[in-house]
C-alpha cells in the first residue's frame, strides 16, 4: 500500500482493470501498515518468519471473510468494501468482494498477527486446552473471545472457536502440542506457522477466472445471476458452505462415551438442517421473486403451494434487510 497516495496495489497478473484502488477515507488502512512494522519485529525476535506468521494471520482472516456473508452482525468489512469500491458495490457485488478481500481485511489481519505472537494470549490457548488436564477446545474459550475484541467484534469469539477445520484452530492445536512436547519430528506438521495447503486463501486472479466462467455460463445460472440480487446469492452460498462445514467436522465425532458422541451428533445434525433449511426458504424466495411459479417451486420442495405461500413473507422479513 501507498499511504503516502491512499492506494492499495493490486496483483498484476488478475484480469481487470485496475490497477489499485483508493483508500484515501480508510485511515484504519494507514494504521495497519505502520503497525505491521512493530508486528514484523516482535516476529523476528520470537524465532518465526514475518511472512509466514502474515501469512497465517491472512488465511485465519480470509475464512472469516468468506463465512462474514451469514454474519448479520458484521458492520465493519461491508462499509469498507462499498467504500473501496467508490461509494457503491451495486450490482458488482461479488466482483468488488473477490478485487477489495485483502486490502479491506488488511487490519484484521496485522491484528491477529500480533495476536498470535502475543505470549499472554498464546498462554490462553494451553487455558483453554485444560492446560495439564487435556479438554476438548471449549466454544466459550477466553481466547477466542479475546481474539474477537482485538479485532473489534466482540460477538466474534465462539464462532471462531467452533470452526474446527480451520487454521486457527490448527495453529492452536500445533501450539497446545509443542506445549505438551506431543508433536513428532521436527518439520511442517509441528510448525504453528505452517498453513496447510487447504488453508490457503485463493489468490485474486483464481477467483476472478471462476468467477468469469459462471458469468459466462448458458442456460439458468446466467437467467439466476440477472434476476437474484447478489447479497442474496451470496447469502445462500455462506449457509450452503456453512452446511458442507458443519457436515465435515461431524464426521471427526466417532470417539468418545455413547452419550456424549450421541449429543454431538444430533446437535451438529440438528444445526445441519437448521441451515439447510434457512438455504432452501432463501432460494424459494429468489426463485419467486425471480418470476418462477410459487406453484413450480412448491413441487419442487415438495410442499402444498399454499403453505409455501404463507412462509415466503416471513422469509423475506428475514432476509438481508
């Protein structure tokens, strides 16, 4: 970033047109970057590679961009990205959220750099854990919830707690295992600062390609993209990823007593459909709003037309606002 002119380069080898964007009335953006500075060096004197701790810090915040679409209580990235964007996403939408990611996440992430090479709250991490008295990693953690105020969200914490198959709870599992002197040989699986390849945040240029197939593509995507309005088709792809999510971790709960992999299972199961069926009111709606039969769509959820009538109000009170 140029502070001195309030511009945010982009990649040169992403197809679009511009070449940086303007972040001129974003002093948070300024903020950070002289912030990284003193981050950077309390990363050298830990033992750890600045890159790699940003890095890390950048695919733990790039999930969180990803998810923040089924976040109703986020604030903050919309109106930074609409800024970025000159004022307005508009129809945009998707495109200015793939283009503004990592210039408008970009002090969430120095902040949960130093975070994480903060000792006391790496200390939080071995509490949480149950320290000498081994515990599943609890969804109330204080480490979480301190992670969620430093980033200035405080409603934050458990919803990064309970997103097991992410990175910061495999940064948090490498720490908790040097702690306990359980990792094995030396190498990227015991280090903290590695990012798993699945971890990885998808460059600009590799969404933007994705992103001009579906543009491109015949029949009813190109027909669903014109008449569903972004927020809303992103809306449903969040609960479809919260949903696919969800799945996976529960396929990790198989060990343990009866009862207790019993409840996890049917709490997990049960915020399965919870979701799923908040994803399929949400496409009932567009589709009607899209000019397809209620009549159609009914015998597509395998519903009377009339109950599906009576649900589609309270769907759209519920919608994006």
């Amino acid at each position: 970033m140029c502070a001195r002119h309030g511009r945010w380069l982009l990649d040169a080898d992403a197809d679009q047109p511009h070449e940086h964007l303007d972040v001129r009335h974003l002093p948070e953006m300024v903020a950070a970057q002289r912030r990284w500075t003193g981050v950077a060096r309390r990363a050298v004197r830990a033992g750890a590679k600045p890159e790699r701790v940003f890095a890390l810090a950048q695919a733990v915040v790039a999930r969180w961009w990803d998810q923040a679409l089924g976040w109703e209580r986020e604030m903050i990235w919309p109106r930074r990205l609409h800024q970025v964007a000159g004022g307005d996403a508009g129809s945009e939408f998707e495109w200015w959220r793939v283009v503004g990611r990592d210039a408008v996440v970009f002090p969430e992430v120095v902040a949960v750099a130093e975070a994480l090479l903060d000792p006391g709250m790496v200390e939080l991490v071995w509490v949480d854990s149950g320290a000498g008295r081994p515990r599943a990693l609890p969804a109330d953690g204080v480490f979480c919830r301190r992670l969620g105020e430093r980033v200035g969200r405080g409603w934050l914490g458990p919803l990064a707690a309970t997103d097991h198959g992410g990175p910061l709870i495999a940064w948090m599992g490498g720490v908790i295992r040097r702690r306990r002197g359980a990792g094995g040989p030396p190498g990227y699986a015991d280090d903290p600062w590695w990012v798993r390849q699945e971890h990885q945040p998808v460059a600009m240029a590799g969404q933007l390609r994705v992103l001009g197939k579906e543009k491109r593509a015949p029949g009813s995507g190109t027909m669903w993209r014109a008449v569903v309005p972004p927020e809303q088709r992103a809306r449903i792809g969040s609960l479809i990823d919260s949903v696919e999510e969800q799945l996976l971790q529960l396929r990790g709960v198989q060990s343990g007593p009866t009862a207790e992999v019993a409840r996890q299972l049917l709490r997990g199961l049960g915020h399965s459909a919870g979701l799923i069926e908040a994803a399929w009111k949400r496409t009932a709606v567009a589709a009607v709003n899209g000019g397809v039969p209620l009549e159609e769509v009914a015998r597509w959820v395998d519903m009377p037309a009339e109950v599906l009538r009576r649900m589609l109000p309270v769907v759209g009170q519920e919608g994006d606002g």
